[in-house]
C-alpha cells in the first residue's frame, strides 16, 4: 500500500470517485462510504462535520445509514442528518437495545418510527450477518460480519439469562469495506473481545489495510487491552490502525494499546483523528499543519487535530491513505511524547512558523 499527499480536497461528486472518511468527529465514529453522488454512512456521532462532509463533496443520497450500536457517540448525529431534506436516504439500519436508556436512543426509536410511517425511508430494526452485502454499492462492497441472527434474536444478556457474556459492545455491527474490489477498511464499532472471537471462530476475514479500531482505543472490557490489540492486529493484519477519538476526558488511545501496537507490529502507522494529552499535554502552538488533508475535521478549529479526518480509496490497484504518512510522522516529532513512534525513531522535526 501507499501513501500519498496529493488531490487532498474534498472531491465533487463524479461517477469515478471511490472512497472512504474516517471523519474527526472527536470521541466518537462516523465514517462515508462514498461512490459518485450516493453513500453509506456507518454511524453518525455529530452531525455538524457529517454534513459539511456530505455537502462538499457533493453527495445527495444516503443509500444507507448503518448504526453499529445504541451508544450515543455513535448515533447523537442521526437526529439531525435524517430530517434534513437536503439529502434523500434509502434505509436506516440498527439493532434493538432494550438495555439502553438515553434520551438520545429514545429520540432516535422516535424518530424513525416517524420517517417510516411518513415513508421518508425504510427502516430496519435488525441487522446480521445474514444480510450479507446488502449494503453494497456497485464500487463499495459490505460485508456484515457481525452480530448473527441469534445474537439480535436473544439480545443482550445479563446475569443468569441467556448468554450473559453478549454485551451491547459485543452485538455491534462488525463491516469489512472494499474500494473497487480491493481490501480496504475493517470498521467494528465498539465490538469487544468476546464478540470478536465470534466473529474469528466463525467466519474468515482476511486482511484489512486500515483497522479502525474500537472503543477509540479505550476499554472494550478485556483483561488486557493489549492483548485484544495482539489479537486484532494479528487477525486484521492491517497497514494502519485508526483511532477515532477527541482530545476530551478520556485518556484515549490507551497507552498499553499503543505501545503494544508500536512494539509488536512496526510496520503498522498508527492515525489518531485528534491529538491525545498523553502525546502533547497542551494544544502545540504549531502552525504547520500542511499534513492535514482538506476534509471537514472536528480539530480544525481549535488545533487539536493530529490526524484530522482520514481519507481511504483504490488509486491504480493501491489501497492510498491519507494524510501522508512522511508528512505526518514529521508533525508527530515535535510533539512531548508521541506514543506512536519510539524516541529513536522520531524523524527530525522541521521549524515551526511561529
């Protein structure tokens, strides 16, 4: 795979254009999968940098919205983007949940109901592994690992009920993405380790080039997250790992799952969407960011980008991710303590503009 810094601003809408967002959202997912004019989008955390993105590149319909689970980092911006007549959407996608109880859940159970008996669009209350590729553009394939349809049959389970091991994490959407036939993004949610063994005992996934990995790098409920980060890699394979997450309260990426990646895997680059305090204890006063590609990122503004949004797509047979891994590793030198990158491997920083 390569990595290249070039045609990085939001691309129009043409027939030709194949690719995949990784969008800063700050903690939280949502990622475009884009072909032309039409996409799917595979959660929604916010929708304020889900509809620049949409809007900039020129994209109208939503064939599919896919939410992986109830949690509202992963589905507050679906409140937002779904009335918004702007776009026109084919399907939603979700799992009942019974053990969620937030407000935003119940506004979106709501919500739907509403745009269904409107017939603004379908709603499926009930994804599996038996859907298969139903979510597949001519160019984007999808394949639904995850959850089964004895999983969203049974639900969630609890002490001394059936399966008590399925969690909410556990039942989340698990989707491997092709571009133009190739391999190219692995996208679990916030699965954990329980449902990813699953997924391996029953199912063969062949590699990914980018792993967004779950939980943004946080607790998924393993004994040891490195662990769980061994057994991602190893069975994934991929070239890079994102993490989606914000430089907020939590102390995400974990810095066991970092160094367990960094130590274990060299080959593997490692993308954080936004700058983690572990890596930087304040916002760098750089103001060379000229590794940031154009997309919208929730960072931006405030600096706190280290990675921004990233950018996935099929270029001559290669799977290219954006931003450029030499341009991005520079950046990642100036910082205190990159976790990333061992100290004998930070590139030379360049001068800042100050």
């Amino acid at each position: 795979m390569t990595s290249v810094q070039q045609d990085l601003q939001p691309v129009a809408a043409t027939s030709g254009t194949v690719e995949a967002l990784i969008l800063d959202v700050g903690h939280g997912n949502s990622a475009i999968l884009r072909e032309g004019d039409r996409c799917v989008i595979v959660d929604a955390k916010t929708d304020k940098m889900l509809y620049q993105a949409l809007v900039e590149s020129g994209v109208r319909r939503i064939e599919h919205l896919v939410l992986s689970h109830a949690d509202t980092d992963h589905i507050a911006g679906a409140l937002r983007i779904l009335p918004n007549r702007e776009f026109e959407v084919g399907t939603v996608w979700a799992n009942a949940d019974s053990t969620k109880d937030s407000m935003k859940w119940g506004e979106l159970l709501a919500l739907l109901a509403d745009l269904a008996d409107s017939g603004i669009c379908k709603v499926r209350i009930g994804i599996s592994n038996a859907d298969r590729d139903d979510l597949s553009l001519e160019r984007v394939g999808i394949r639904i690992l995850h959850p089964t349809l004895r999983d969203i049959g049974h639900g969630t389970g609890e002490a001394g009920k059936v399966r008590p091991e399925i969690t909410t994490n556990g039942m989340s959407v698990v989707l491997q993405v092709n571009l133009d036939g190739r391999p190219a993004l692995f996208l679990p949610g916030d699965v954990d380790a329980v449902g990813f063994r699953q997924i391996v005992a029953r199912a063969d996934l062949g590699s990914a080039p980018v792993l967004v990995y779950p939980h943004h790098g946080g607790h998924s409920g393993s004994a040891l997250e490195s662990d769980f980060a061994d057994e991602l890699c190893m069975t994934i394979k991929p070239e890079v790992v994102v993490f989606s997450m914000g430089r907020g309260n939590y102390e995400n990426p974990l810095r066991e799952v970092v160094e367990r990646i960094r130590d274990s895997f060299p080959f593997i680059r490692m993308a954080c969407t936004q700058l983690s305090r572990q890596c930087h204890p304040s916002v760098p006063m750089q103001t060379d960011r000229g590794h940031l590609n154009l997309y919208p990122a929730s960072g931006r503004a405030s600096g706190t980008c280290c990675a921004g949004s990233v950018r996935v797509r099929a270029v001559a047979g290669e799977i290219v991710v954006d931003p450029d891994v030499d341009a991005h590793r520079a950046w990642i030198g100036q910082l205190h303590d990159p976790m990333c990158i061992k100290k004998r491997d930070v590139p030379k920083a360049r001068k800042s503009q100050n």
